[in-house]
C-alpha cells in the first residue's frame, strides 16, 4: 500500500516483529543483519519516515542533522537511550521512543545471575572444573559468600532497580538505594534511601548499578567511589559500560579491595578492557541482560507501538523526546 508509512529498521530482529512491522509499514529490514555505519544509515533512510534503530547504532548530532526531512521519528529498541542525541532530536523536531517496560524482567534476572555468580565465585569455579583442578569436595579452601543477609545498593531505584529489589528480597537481602530524591513509600517497597552515593557505598557489601548512562553519571564509579566501598565489596553493572573507569575497578579487583564484579556492560563495547579477562573475580557477559526470546519480540513490539502511535496521530507509548 503506498501510504504506508517507511521505516528504516536498522539490525534483524525477531521473525515475528519483522512480519508485524511489514504488515505496518513499509519496513526496509536488514536481513543479513549487517552493521551499518552513518553513511549506510543516511543512504537507507532517505524517503523514510521513520527509524528502528538499535543501541548499536550512533545518531549523533552530525548523522540527525543530515537524516532527511521526511524521518519525523527514531524508535530506539532499548531501554537505553545514550546513544541518541537527544537534542539534536529535539531541535529537528524528531520524536524519540524507546521501550522501558518490555526489558525490566530480563535485565532484572540477568542482574541476580552476576550477583550470585559474583558472590559464589562462579568464574573461578568454571575454570577450576574446565581446566581439570576439581580434586575432592572441600569444606575450606575457595569459598564464597552468602547475599541473603547482606544488604544490596541500588542505584537509581527506577523499573529494573525495583524488579532486581523484588528479586533480591526473595534471597534474603535488605534493599538501600541511591536516587536524587527518595521515591514515595508505595514505590520504594521498603528500601532505604540514601541522599548520596557514598553513604550508600559505605552501607552495602553489593551494589548494583541500574542508572543511565548520562553526562553526570558518566565515569561515577571511579577509585573514589570505589573507596567507599567496604573491603571485599561486589560490585554489578547490568546498566552502561561507560559508568565505569576501567582502570580504576580493574586495579579494586586486582588487588582485592573489591572482592568480585559482574559485569555485563562495557564501556566501548564489543571492545572491552582485555584486562577484565585476566581477573578471576570477575563474572563477564556480553550485554545480554535482554537476551530472551520473550523480551527480545517484546522490545519489538513495543518499538513497533510507539511508531504505529505516532503515524497514527496518537501520543506514542514510550516517548523520550
Ligand atoms: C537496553 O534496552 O538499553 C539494553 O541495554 C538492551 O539490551
């Protein structure tokens, strides 16, 4: 039909979004799922009317000056919208949507995954089995460390903090959290607020990073904030890689100030610091905190709703900008 609207969908995705968003739209898909780059993105997009983007590809400044007039809106198919620039949107007058709701459960999960896989020293343990050293079972030697007990930070107490909150209770584990004001008691289920990452730090054997990426959080654990932390403290970043210093938690956990990470995140990623594959006390994934079936086709289809919505002339669900 030709008054469907275009739209530029940037990576594959599953078969059953790419079937709902051709039924939709004129959906340019990217079968061979190859990466595109900005001038590939410009060459596709032009006629578009809008974009499905992914958080693997960069809309800076320059690439959303140049995109055509006819894209009036960017659906991201993430949570995570720091690699849009929001303003440059904004002064196009492009309307940016990404999908909030449909990556709590996964990411929440993902996230217990690398505190327990953390705190058992699940690394370690793999290795100790892969690399034939299982002797005999043994009541001393490498051990691990409860969470049930332990009070776990949160910081930024928002959809997935209060889904990895809910989890973490279920194991016994008192929830503190750092955001900029508290939430309202019904919200905060019962978690205590702390008005300063430090005193969170100071307060939590296990913390758990579940703020975006942003100009101000950029770079916030750093060898101060690691400080803060009691010895033998874990940390988990399930959020944004660029959070992080590398050399900074690198050195924590080489020296042992900090006894484990989990990480699923990496600042620069796919590339990453080689150095965290030297370190056995650290549990690494390759961002697949939504890595579900059932949360991949939701993410679809919620992107998918926001540009229905908006072509359709209706507020789209999930709007950033
Ligand atoms: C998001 O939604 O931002 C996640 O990082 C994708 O896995």
């Amino acid at each position: 039909m030709a008054d469907k609207p275009t739209v530029l969908v940037t990576r594959k995705l599953p078969d059953a979004v790419e079937e709902r968003l051709s039924r939709l739209f004129e959906a340019r898909l990217n079968a061979d799922d190859r990466q595109m780059g900005p001038d590939d993105i410009l060459a596709a997009a032009q006629g578009a009317d809008g974009l499905l983007i992914c958080l693997t590809e960069r809309l800076d400044g320059d690439l959303i000056a140049k995109l055509p007039a006819s894209v009036r809106i960017v659906s991201t198919y993430s949570v995570g919208f720091n690699h849009i620039d929001l303003a440059a949107a904004r002064g196009r007058g492009i309307v940016v949507t990404h999908t909030p709701e449909a990556v709590t459960d996964a990411t929440a999960d993902a996230t217990m995954l690398l505190i327990l896989a953390a705190a058992r020293r699940a690394h370690e343990f793999q290795l100790m089995l892969r690399e034939g050293r299982w002797r005999r079972w043994s009541a001393v030697g490498t051990l691990g460390t409860d969470i049930g007990g332990k009070r776990l930070g949160i910081v930024g107490l928002g959809r997935i903090g209060r889904a990895v909150a809910r989890r973490a209770r279920a194991f016994g584990m008192e929830i503190h959290y750092h955001s900029r004001t508290p939430l309202p008691e019904p919200m905060a289920e019962g978690a205590i607020h702390h008005p300063t990452l430090a005193n969170l730090f100071a307060a939590c054997p296990v913390v758990s990073l579940h703020c975006p990426s942003t100009p101000e959080t950029r770079g916030m654990i750093d060898a101060t904030s690691l400080g803060w932390l009691p010895p033998g403290a874990i940390l988990v970043n399930t959020a944004r890689g660029d959070l992080v210093v590398d050399d900074d938690l690198i050195a924590a956990l080489a020296d042992g100030r900090l006894a484990a990470a989990g990480l699923d995140v990496f600042d620069g990623e796919p590339e990453f610091d080689k150095r965290y594959l030297d370190l056995p006390n650290a549990y690494l994934l390759p961002h697949i905190g939504t890595s579900t079936i059932e949360t991949r086709e939701r993410m679809g289809f919620d992107a998918t709703n926001n540009l229905e919505s908006f072509f359709a002339g209706r507020e789209p669900p999930f709007r950033v900008v």
